[in-house]
C-alpha cells in the first residue's frame, strides 16, 4: 500500500465523527452578541415610539374634551359644569361626548372650573419634547376656585394643560 493512501485512511480515521466546517465558539459568541445590540436598538427604539403615541393619544383626547365642554356652555348659557375629572361624564356623556376618555397609562385627566364660563382641563405627559406642550396654557389653580375640582399646576414641564 503506497504511502499516500496511508496518510488518507488515517486522516480519515482521526476525523470520523468530526465536522470540518462549522463556527468556532468565539464566531457564535460574537454573533450573539451583535445580535442582542441590534436587539436592545430596537427596543429602545420601539419604546419611544409607544411613548409618542400615548402623548398624542393625550393631546387628542384634551381636545376633544375640550371641544365637548364648549358645545356643553354653548347649549347651557355659557356656563361650564363644576367638580372633577370624574364627575365630568355626568354632564357630557351622551349628549357631547361618546365616552369619557381615560389616560393610556392607566392615570386621571385633570379638570377645574375656573369660573362659571371658564374651565382648565389637563393632562400629565411621559415625554417631555411632546409638540404640545409648547401650546400650553401654563396655567396653576392652586387650590381649583370651587374647591370640588381637581388641582392642576400647568407651570409643571409636563403638564399639557388649555383653558377656556
């Protein structure tokens, strides 16, 4: 038997079993790794996103209370109604407004009557860049006049707040 093909029964012999291509340990960890960066990237990214989204979620909803409180002083003699955020459905739902909205964290919108014909309605946002807040009314009703509503301090970075 010729010398060669020694050389190749043995190789053989010591490779059975073994593959010779594949990744080398240190090739998958670096590939892992690249590919949790890419990961927390997008998360991080996506996250935001959902945060942009409830902010203007927010800012539509102030408004549409907005527009629903001034229909409500228009059919009643210019007079807005008293109280909270949470006895504010009692005077708009059906008639002015579907369904009263709630935050999407989960939180309250603020609401004050100010004085007969003039109210604040506000909402706290998660991100402080928001478009909206650079329309806010900045007002504070510290405590609100009537006592009843809710206390909404609109000079806060955060709060997006309009008045009427």
């Amino acid at each position: 038997m010729p010398k060669e093909k020694i050389k190749i029964i043995l190789k053989n012999k010591l490779t059975l079993g073994k593959s010779l291509t594949g990744f080398t340990l240190i090739e998958l960890l670096v590939v892992i790794a690249i590919i949790g960066i890419l990961a927390s990237v997008i998360l991080a990214s996506v996250n935001q996103a959902r945060v942009r989204a409830r902010d203007a979620r927010r800012t539509a909803e102030v408004k549409s209370i907005h527009t629903a409180l001034d229909v409500y002083a228009d059919a009643n003699g210019a007079n807005v109604p008293t109280g909270n955020y949470a006895g504010l459905g009692a005077f708009l739902v059906p008639n002015y407004i579907g369904l009263m909205p709630s935050d999407p964290s989960g939180g309250s919108y603020l609401y004050c009557q100010l004085d007969p014909e003039h109210y604040q309605i506000a909402a706290t946002m998660e991100d402080a860049s928001a478009s909206a807040l650079a329309s806010k009314a900045g007002l504070v009703s510290n405590p609100c006049p009537d006592n009843t509503g809710d206390t909404i301090d609109g000079s806060l970075p955060l709060v997006y707040d309009v008045k009427n």
